[in-house]
C-alpha cells in the first residue's frame, strides 16, 4: 500500500465512511459548496486534480461538472485537526451550484429573518441538465 493510500485511510470517517469536504475559490476565498467524499472519492480526487464526491441521496460518487460541464481543478486540499474534514481549493468553472449560481451559498438571513438572494445567477439549470425521470 502507498503512503498517499496509508493517509487516506488514516482519516477519521463518519459512521457511513464519509468526510465532510468544504469547497472554496483559490483565488477569492469565496465558499463555494460543501459535499462529501468517501475514501474513493478523496484518492480520485488527489489523483485526477477534479473534484470527486459522495452522494449520500443517490449513494454513488460523482464527479463534479460531469453532467454541466461545470468542473472544479483542484488547487490544494487541507484536512482539519480533527482530520474529519476537508478544504478544497478550487479553480471553479463556471457555477458551482446546480441552481445555476457561482457559490451555493447565494442567500443570506436579513434583518426580517427571511432568506435573500444576494447574488445572480451565472446560468440557467434547464440549459445544462437533463430532466429527471
């Protein structure tokens, strides 16, 4: 076994085998989405430079952009003192978000406490996806 395999497995999963993996502009800073990876998608990830998750809905990795066209190149990843999460630094093309923003996190509490949309949005869902069902 490699080292590289040695440190992933040394990661310290959820009872599902999951990290929580948080992911941020390189450039900006800006969060951008927060997803999950498993062990396969963390290597995946490290070996290709895009980012590789895990769907707890769908239980299945996924690549992210395979279906938009929308791809993360991964610029450094670092894990947490707890070694239970991750930061993904990213050169993020196009949005992140499947609702068709940059960032998924596009709302913010206002003083009425009701979320607003603070940002526009990039493209249109119904362009990139294909229907479901």
């Amino acid at each position: 076994m490699s080292s590289l395999e040695d440190t992933i497995k040394s990661m310290k999963y959820d009872k599902d085998g999951l990290l929580t993996a948080v992911v941020v502009d390189a450039t900006t800073r800006q969060v951008l989405m927060v997803a999950f990876m498993n062990q396969k998608a963390l290597l995946d990830t490290i070996n290709t430079g895009k980012t590789h998750f895990y769907s707890r809905s769908r239980r299945k990795q996924w690549t992210k952009g395979e279906e938009s066209g929308h791809t993360q190149d991964v610029k450094a990843i670092y894990v947490d003192c707890d070694m239970d999460a991750v930061v993904v630094e990213v050169e993020q093309h196009g949005g992140a978000c499947h609702e068709g923003y940059r960032s998924c996190f596009f709302r913010r509490l206002g003083e009425d406490g009701q979320w607003q949309v603070v940002a526009m949005k990039i493209f249109e869902p119904g362009d990139v996806y294909k229907p479901k069902g």
